[in-house]
C-alpha cells in the first residue's frame, strides 16, 4: 500500500501541495483527477522521488525517504507523459533499459524474451528492430508502457506488490489504444500490483477507477468510487464547470462537454 | 565484430604511423628489429629516431585521440546533445587559458612557478585551467546535491566565452615571440612529444578511459532523462560527477600535451553511432578505438604533407573533420533533432 500524510511539497515559496493524505491500494486502480494547476502532476513526481517534500510517504510500510534509486525502481516503474530519445535508439533496445534494475521478477531464462512480450502486450509486435525516433507519437508512448511494464514485470515480488504510476499515459493516444492502455494497467491491477494514474478524461477515470482522487489546489477534494467523487456539485466547485452527470448502463456516471451551461 | 576490426585498424595505423615521418624507416625492419634488436635490421640512428621520437609520440597521439573521442561520446550522452563535446562546456577554453597565460606572464609575473615546473610549467597549467572551469561549472549548476545539465551547459557557453576574452587579452599583451608559440600550441600539435610528457598524461588519462565502461549503462539510461534514469534505479547524482570527472581528467590532459585538437570528439562518436548504434557499452570502447586510429592517421599526414616541415595536426583535423561533419549533417538530415 502507498500511502501518503501530511504530504506538503513547496517548489520556491509557493505550497504546491499542502497537508495531501491519501492511500492507493494493491490490486486497485487509483487515479488522480483535477483541473490544471491542481497539483496532480507535482503529487505523482513526489511519489515517483523525484522532488522534495514535508510530511510521510510509505511504500509498503517502508519511508520514500529512506530509499535508494536501486530500492524504488524495484517498487514501481514510472511512465512519464512524453519521451524524446536524442540518439537513434532501436525499439528494443529502448524497452530493454526497463531491465536495467535487474528486477523484473521473470526467470531468469524468460528476461531476454521479456522486451518482446512486452511489446506485443502494447499490441506492437514486430516493432523491436524499428527506430524510436521514426514511430508517431501514440506509438512511442506505448513503447514507454512496454519498458515501464519490463521494469516491474510481476504485480507482485518476493510478497511485495509493486507499482505502476502513469502520468496521463493516454493523452496522445487514439481511443482504440487509449482503452488498449488502460486495460493493460487494469489488468496489472488485477493481479495484485497497485496503479496510479493521472487522467484529464474523466469518462475514462470513472470507467477505469477503483478509487479517484480528486486534487483542487494543492489540496485532495474529494476522493472515493466514481460514483461517489464525480458529481454535480463537485465539478461545479472545482473544475468551475455546470455539467449534467449521466450514468451509463452499468452504473459508470459519465459527462459530456455538451452539457455545460 | 566492429570491435575487432577497430583493433585491427589501429595496429595497422600504429605501424604505419611508426614508420612514416622525415626520416625513411619502413615498416618490415621496425617490426623484426622489435622482436629481435641486436639484429641489425635497422641501423643505429633508425633505431633511435624510432624508440626515442616515433615510438613516444605514437603511444601519445593514440592515448589524445582516444581520450578526446571517449571525452567527446561520454559529454553527448550526458547532455543528451549529439554536438555536446568538451569544447562547449569550456573545459578545452580552459585548458586554453591555464596554457596562454603560462606562455605570456612565465617570463614575467609566473616566473617562479615557470622555472619550478620546467617543461611541465606549460602541461600543468592546461591542466589546472580545465580542471577549474570544470569545478566552477559544477559549482555553478549544483544546488542542493542536484547537478542541472541545463543549467551547466548553459554555463559552460558562458565560461567559455569569458576564457576566450581573457586569452584574446592575453594575445593582445603578448610579444612577438610569445604570439608564435601560443598560436602554435592553440592549433594543436603532437610535435615534441617525449617519454617525460607521455609519463606526465598517461596516468590521468589511462585512469579516465578506464572508467567509462562504468559509464555505460548509465548512459544509456540517460537518453531518457535524467528522471526516468532515475525511475530505472539509476544513482544518477553519482554518474554525472563520475562523467564529468572522467571528462575533465581526459579532456584537461589531453589539451595539456597536444593543444586544442578539434573534431575528434564530435566526429568519432557520430560517426560510430551510424555504424554500430548508440549503446554506450559498444559505443565507448569503439570511440576510443576510432579516435587514437584517427589521431593518429592525421599525426602521420601532418608529418608527411609539407615534409621535412610539419603541419599542427589541429589543423588537419578541423580542415577533414569540418566538412565530413557537414557532409554527414546533410546526407541524415533531421535524425539530429535538438
């Protein structure tokens, strides 16, 4: 379990986070929500250890602070919004750097096969001798998820649940793999590890969502099922917008832009 | 493979590089007269100008070539920059510096130092330039334990410009005599290369090249970014310093010997990374391969060109070097994309 207290992060003199308590559990899909500014992106690079902070973060009962870069990459694996390569780097050799901590989780003899799995996983099979720097935008993206999943390749290690954290991993995609996307992250769910994901489309938040975090100001608004965080009232407080919620036939509220008056 | 070939490409040219210059000595008798020299396969005065002149500045240019290759890939994996290269952080302006300032006040102001030193005054001064703009920079760049590559790039423009302005002034002071060694020594030359010098540079240099293997995973990691090297499980703090250390050792002893040799570090790399890719675990050991070959391929054309005279060899390398990075520019244009 992640889980966060008192989280306070300052970048210069400005509180980008203020006193953010929340917990993402193994086997669930958390996502973060929130207008721009919120504070969505500053909270997944504190988890990811990449900024200072006040306050306690655990892993799985172990402080963030206390944690060598060896000792988080076993952990989690992060996805980063965008990533442009400087040197013509194959496909493959690109997802291999995902091993380069050494603790996939995979057998021994499976780890040189891992790369390629990976990629059929992100529906890329056949890509491994292309160059990165030629693939469109929506492709490098999921070459990014294939190296990311190669890093924590088993949910769950020596008892431990490991985690995903994608930072709007969907938003240079197209539907087919934006949907592609997030069942791979759900299915990583499912099978014990954790995912946090920082999404803008909240139709996929609440379709996709064990549990939303909503983030308004540095501070978490809200925070529960779909059901529970996207409605009405809220997103008029905080996203500033009147929008009629509807719910879809399995329960899943949802909203549409046409409806804001 | 490419490996095998580089090394077989720098023996040959190491032969080839004993057995050319003023003085005619081919290559069969230098070889014989290696294993066996009491042969009589070369005579007395051979034999001297080799072991004591050829053989010295092979060993030097080999190790300078390397270094400024290794120094050239290592600098472009951290900047994440394809053009990255000693020579615009400012380590090479200075080690310019360091050098033009003992060549204009060691008769004067830095008298006793000059006399101290000796024929090293001249090395140790390159040296200590270098290795000040590299402290300077990272000085400049680090705040709170966190190097900014950015920030130090940036910076090194910045240093390196400044360098420049107190070596123009420095020029401008100088008398006429001083004027002719610094431009000399500033084109860049392996011209009085001794066993003492090679003694001086060899354990700085052998040390750094050593270390960039280490280097390389690193590397690789970094062509994501610094924060998805780290998200790897990367020390990135730990590498950088170690980089930018291996960088200053290699590159500051390199200028100090042989002046400011250019191209190698862009061209090599480059170059090898058409050839081979850019993993840094194949890429390092080949640059420094390619680079001591290339070194001292145009060592053995700036003896040979205006012979019994010889060309700087800094020169040489930016007369090829320039228009085969432009050649290589426009032949791939848009894979270099900064």
């Amino acid at each position: 379990m992640i889980e966060t207290t008192n989280l306070s992060v300052s970048l210069g003199r400005r509180e980008i986070l203020s006193s953010v308590g929340m917990t993402a559990r193994p086997g669930e899909m958390t996502v973060i929500v929130g207008p721009n500014g919120s504070g969505k992106t500053t909270l997944m690079k504190t988890l990811s250890g990449d900024l200072a902070y006040r306050g306690r973060v655990m892993f799985n009962g172990i402080s963030l602070s206390s944690m060598k870069p060896w000792q988080m990459a076993a952990l989690r694996a992060v996805l980063p919004q965008a990533t442009t390569l400087a040197f013509p780097f194959t496909v493959h050799e690109v997802v291999r750097l995902g091993l380069t901590n050494g603790r996939s989780g995979a057998l021994p003899d499976a780890v040189a096969r891992l790369p390629e799995r990976a990629l059929a996983r992100v529906g890329l099979e056949n890509f491994s001798g292309r160059l990165y720097q030629e693939l469109s935008g929506g492709e490098q993206q999921r070459v990014q998820l294939a190296r990311v999943l190669c890093q924590v390749w088993s949910p769950v290690l020596e008892g431990q649940a490991r985690y995903l954290f994608l930072d709007e991993p969907v938003s240079s995609l197209d539907v087919k793999h934006q949907l592609l996307i997030m069942n791979v992250a759900r299915d990583y769910a499912r099978h014990g590890g954790g995912v946090i994901a920082v999404l803008h489309d909240l139709n996929l938040a609440a379709m996709f969502a064990d549990r939303i975090v909503m983030m308004h100001r540095g501070k978490i608004a809200a925070s529960g099922t779909a059901a529970d965080v996207l409605t009405e009232e809220t997103l008029a407080t905080i996203f500033d917008c009147r929008l009629a919620v509807g719910f879809a036939e399995t329960g899943v509220p949802f909203v549409l832009p046409q409806s804001a008056a | 493979m490419v490996l095998v070939i580089l090394v077989a490409l720098l023996a040959a040219t190491a032969l080839f590089s004993l057995a050319s210059g003023a003085s005619d000595a081919s290559i069969l008798p230098i070889v014989r007269d290696w294993f066996a020299p009491a042969g009589g396969a070369l005579s007395q005065r051979s034999h001297l100008i080799i072991m004591e002149i050829r053989l010295p500045r092979m060993l030097l240019g080999a190790l300078v070539g390397a270094s400024l290759a290794v120094s050239g890939a290592v600098m472009q994996g951290l900047f994440r920059n394809p053009l990255a290269d000693p020579g615009i952080i400012g380590i090479s302006a200075g080690a310019s510096l360091g050098a033009a300032t003992m060549i204009v006040l060691g008769g004067t102001a830095l008298a006793p130092l000059a006399i101290f030193f000796g024929v090293y005054a001249l090395p140790i001064a390159a040296f200590a330039g270098g290795l000040a703009v590299t402290t300077l920079l990272y000085r400049i760049s680090t705040r709170e334990g966190r190097t900014s590559i950015a920030t130090m790039l940036l910076a090194g423009i910045a240093i390196a410009a400044m360098a420049l302005a107190f070596t123009g002034l420095l020029i401008y002071l100088a008398n006429d005599q001083q004027l002719r060694d610094l431009s000399f020594w500033m084109l860049g030359s392996l011209a009085g290369s001794t066993w003492s010098k090679l003694w001086a540079v060899a354990p700085i240099i052998l040390p750094a090249l050593a270390a960039s293997p280490f280097l390389a995973r690193a590397l690789n990691a970094l062509s994501l970014g610094e924060a998805s090297a780290a998200h790897l499980g990367v020390p990135v703090q730990f590498f950088k310093m170690l980089a930018v250390l291996v960088v200053s050792a290699a590159t500051g002893a390199s200028v100090a010997v042989s002046g400011a040799i250019g191209f190698v570090g862009i061209v090599c790399p480059h170059l090898l990374r058409l050839l081979i890719g850019p993993d840094h675990r194949y890429l390092l050991p080949a640059s420094a391969l390619l680079g001591a070959t290339l070194l001292l391929l145009a060592d053995a054309a700036s003896r040979t060109v205006v012979a019994p005279a010889e060309l700087p060899i800094g020169i040489l390398t930016a007369a090829v070097g320039g228009p085969f990075f432009l050649w290589i520019l426009l032949r791939r244009r848009g894979v270099i994309d900064l």
